[in-house]
C-alpha cells in the first residue's frame, strides 16, 4: 500500500467530517497525502493531480470518482472539495488585488 491504513483511515474521516478539524478542499488533502501518492493510489501522473489540485475546475467526474474510491468517500464529497478549492482560490485572488 501507497500509504498507511491509519492515515487512510485519518483522511478519509478528515473529509467526511470537514469543517474547523477537517478536510475542506483540495489543499488540505495534500497537505495530508501529497500529490505523487495520490498519483500512485489512483494511477494518474503526480503532474495531472497537481494541475486538478491547482485548477479544480478541470477535474473529470472519472478523477472524481477513482479520487473517492481510493479514499474511502462518496464522489459527492470529492466534489464538495474541488468546489471550496475553487472558493479558496477566488478569495486568494480577490484578497491580492483588494
């Protein structure tokens, strides 16, 4: 394994829970599992999974879905976490130029 059941299983509750102690987009999940695991769990390149980080808005529901097989959680919260990575990175722009 790629990685360790007890941090599979840390993350996996960290999406599912979200909020102040949980996963809440894209960039806290790498802070947990980085993007060349995360490659080497769902069998996508370390530079696909670092561009769909960086720009969530071309994940494809195939990604979302091997994404939320490997990690133990519905797509639908795979999807919630591109779409608050898409937020945190509307307000890091409009924080930069305001």
């Amino acid at each position: 394994m790629i990685i360790g059941e007890s941090l599979l299983n840390s993350v996996s509750e960290g999406i599912e829970k979200g909020g102040d102690k949980g996963i809440n987009n894209l960039r806290q999940l790498e802070e947990h599992i980085n993007a060349p695991k995360l490659g080497k769990m769902t069998g996508y390149s370390r530079g696909t999974i670092s561009k769909k980080i960086e720009h969530p808005h071309l994940l494809k529901v195939e990604e979302i879905q091997k994404l939320a097989e490997v990690l133990r959680v519905t797509p639908e919260r795979i999807l919630k976490l591109a779409i608050n990575e898409i937020a945190a990175i509307e307000a890091d722009l409009k924080n930069k130029k305001g």
